[in-house]
C-alpha cells in the first residue's frame, strides 16, 4: 500500500553487506547492536503477527463507500503515468492535498450509514452492502468484515475466511475530520485510533493516536502517535511516529520531496530500550544513500553510494566490523522499514474517507 519506508531497497542492501562480511575482522567490538535489532523486531510483531490488522492492511485499499445498487470502483492506485503517485505515503498525500476540502465535511453518504460491508464474491470480488439488516455497525459510520489476504494481490483468499471486521465512524469535531477506527476479532479489540486530517491554506496534516493490542501474547499494546504534514506549497512530505511498547520507544521521521515515484529521502529513526538506544540516520534516494548507524549516540558504521550496486561500508570511529555487526546492520533497517510499513498502513481507510 502506503510504502514511504520501502522506497530504500533493503533486499540489495542486505546482498552487500553479507558480501562485505568476508574480509572484516572478529575482533571484539565496543558495540553490541544485536539485541536492539531484535527490540525492533519485537516491536513490528504487535502488526505481523495481528490477523486482522494485516487484513485491514492488505484489503483497505478495496474498501468502498458505494450504496449496494451502486457501480462505482473502490479506491485503486491510478494507472499509466501517474502509477508511481499512488505507491508512496508521499503521492496520496498529494492526492489528498489536491482534493480536500478546507471545510469540515460528512465523512460518509448518508445511505450506507449504519451497513455493514461484506466481500461479495458473487459480483466478480468486491466488497458490497450484501444485507442492509445485519446489524452491529455504528449509526455514525460503516463496518467492513475483513478477510485472510493474499499479501501480493491484496484482495481475500478464497473460499473467504473471516479474521474480524473494522468499524468506521465519523467523529469529527467543528475544527476537524476526524475518523474513529475499531479492529475487532471475535469480542477482542485489536486496534483502537482516531485519525484527524486538518488542511489550511498551506498544509494538509493526517495524525493517528491510539493503540494496536498485542493479540497473541495478551501483553501490553504498542501505543501509536502518528503524523504526515504536508506543504502544499512544493509539496514536500514530513512524517513522524512514534510509538511505545514492550518498554521500547520507536522514533522514525521521514522526510520526502521531488518525484513521488523517487523523492529525495531523509530519515532519522531510532529506538530506545533499557538505556540503550540504536538509530539510523541518513539521507538518499532508491539507488543512493548515505547512512550512518549510531549506538548509544555514538556512529559505529556507514554505508554510502548506488544501494543496488556496491556501496561502501565501513566502521566508524576505529571501530572495526565484525560478521555479527553487519548481520545487525540488515536486521535494523529491516526491522525498522518494516514497522514503517506497518505505520503506513494505520491510514490506509483514510485514504479513502477523506479523499
């Protein structure tokens, strides 16, 4: 879907530097970034390992505010040369910014209020108001049952299987669209934010507060604050999240400007647990970069030039990389764009309410 974050090609990236780890020594290094790299994985798994908000984020992008007589298409990418705008957080923002209206709107027509939206295979896939009497949807918004997805096609795998359903409801205030979003499984809450989009004369901003539950373990759930900005003026891109759990907090702001199908990028994520914290800080575009890798504050690796061909990774500071450190290396910008991703799709029914 909304892939800010995966604009870096991490799988090359990855090539090179277990390429890179045959001539490195194994002396003992200062630094130990492998138990942090596995905080960021633990942190994503409150998303990769929750049903329903996988689900939500592979089928958001086919949800529909259409009336059940209605022919009218869900919210697709667009095709031919404006394909790439449709790809990255960057490109519907744009589309949001070109479309939204300065004034506070009814974020639902007033004939779906109250309906549940079901995958009604039977009209070629898509997602219908099959039953307008099935009751448990909010008198203020919409409900749609979600589905196990395929992750490549993004549509419901068949014969359908239900994972939970997501209610929609418009709670905005005289200042603000605002949009409540609840992700249940069976009588689970799994997710729980608002999502408020705010434009004025030089900006359009989408924020994101709440929380996503840890549905497997039962522990505590991942705290969520969330923001894009955009400029309208050159329409530049600044994103912020942050998010808390399993006594870690994540950082990760973003910065995009240019093409949306390759915007210039800057980034400075990082992630702080138990006195410790690791980060990534840099700059580049999808074939370009330069990063360095901080533990404790202190730089302990960088990695510039052509991602996808041989950039040069070094240690930092007399610090010499070991096998360990660039297999942390991988592991940390992995797990950070993955929860990026995740992040990313917090928005995604957004996309389509407000656009």
């Amino acid at each position: 879907m909304h892939r800010l974050t995966r604009l870096l090609p991490i799988g090359a990236l990855a090539a090179a530097l277990a390429a890179g780890a045959c001539g490195d020594s194994t002396a003992p290094k200062p630094v130990d970034p492998s138990a942090m790299a596995t905080t960021v994985g633990g942190i994503n798994a409150a998303f990769s390992q929750n049903a329903v908000f996988q689900s939500l984020s592979a089928l958001a992008e086919s949800f529909t505010l259409a009336a059940p007589t209605a022919r009218s298409s869900a919210l697709q990418p667009v095709s031919g040369s404006g394909a790439a705008r449709a790809t990255t957080s960057l490109g519907f923002m744009r589309d949001l910014g070109a479309r939204a209206p300065a004034a506070v709107l009814t974020l639902f027509p007033a004939n779906v209020l109250g309906k549940t939206f079901v995958w009604d295979t039977a009209s070629g896939g898509r997602y219908r108001i099959v039953d307008s009497s099935l009751a448990g949807a909010s008198a203020n918004g919409v409900r749609f049952t979600l589905y196990q997805a395929d992750s490549v096609t993004h549509r419901p795998v068949l014969p359908l299987m239900t994972t939970g359903f997501v209610d929609l409801v418009d709670a905005s205030t005289p200042q603000a669209n605002v949009l409540h979003q609840v992700l249940h499984v069976g009588t689970q809450t799994a997710a729980d934010y608002t999502t408020t989009g705010v434009k004025t004369t030089g900006s359009l901003t989408l924020t994101a507060s709440g929380y996503v539950a840890d549905v497997v373990s039962g522990g505590s759930p991942v705290n969520l604050q969330l923001s894009h900005a955009l400029t309208l003026a050159d329409s530049s891109l600044a994103t912020n999240y942050q998010v808390n759990g399993n006594g870690a907090a994540l950082a990760m702001h973003t910065t995009a400007s240019g093409s949306a199908g390759n915007p210039t990028l800057g980034i400075d994520w990082s992630l702080a647990k138990g006195g410790a914290s690791i980060g990534v800080v840099g700059s580049g575009t999808s074939n370009n970069a330069s990063l360095q890798f901080t533990f404790n504050g202190v730089t302990w690796a960088t990695v510039t030039g052509d991602l996808n061909g041989t950039p040069v990774i070094a240690g930092a500071n007399g610090h010499v990389l070991t096998l360990a450190d660039l297999y942390a290396m991988v592991q940390i910008l992995q797990g950070f764009t993955d929860v990026g991703a995740s992040l990313d799709a917090v928005f995604g029914p957004a996309y389509l309410v407000f656009k």
